[in-house]
C-alpha cells in the first residue's frame, strides 16, 4: 500500500513542480504529452505543434495525476526529471 502512496506524492509533487514552472513546459498536441519547451519535437510521437497555454497544460497535467502510469519510461528516472 505505501508504494501505492508513494507513487500517488511523486506524480502529485511532478504536477505541481510543472505547474508551479509551467512557463518551462508545453503540451504536444499530438499525443498530449507534456514536455519541456525547448522540444522541437515530441520525443514520444515526433509531433511538431505543441500548445503553451496555460489551463491547456493545467488540465493535461490534472489529468495525468489521476491515470496510471502507462509510459514505457522507468518510472523512478520519469519523476525525478521533473522533481
């Protein structure tokens, strides 16, 4: 159960590092990724148009927080990029 719990603190500590810098980060529209802003290219679907704004990237990352880790990522190596 606490790792359950530990995984729900890291994503929840993830999303408000992103939303707290969120000038840093931008939302690929292709796959909805969040990314950093200095991404030509969305490493996940090489997607090219990315949205900046604001409440896009809060309501992506919203709802990020609430889904299970699906990405092929390690999950440790994930969390602490943005930790």
């Amino acid at each position: 159960m606490s790792g359950s719990n530990d995984k729900k603190n890291r994503k929840t500590r993830a999303a408000q590092h992103i939303l707290t810098n969120w000038e840093y980060y931008k939302v690929c529209e292709g796959c909805e990724s969040v990314i950093l802003h200095d991404h030509i290219f969305c490493p996940l679907c090489s997607g090219y148009r990315f949205n900046e704004e604001y409440k896009v990237l809060e309501n992506v990352v919203t709802e990020l927080v609430k889904r299970d880790l699906t990405d092929i990522l390690n999950e440790k190596e994930y969390f602490d990029d943005y930790i």
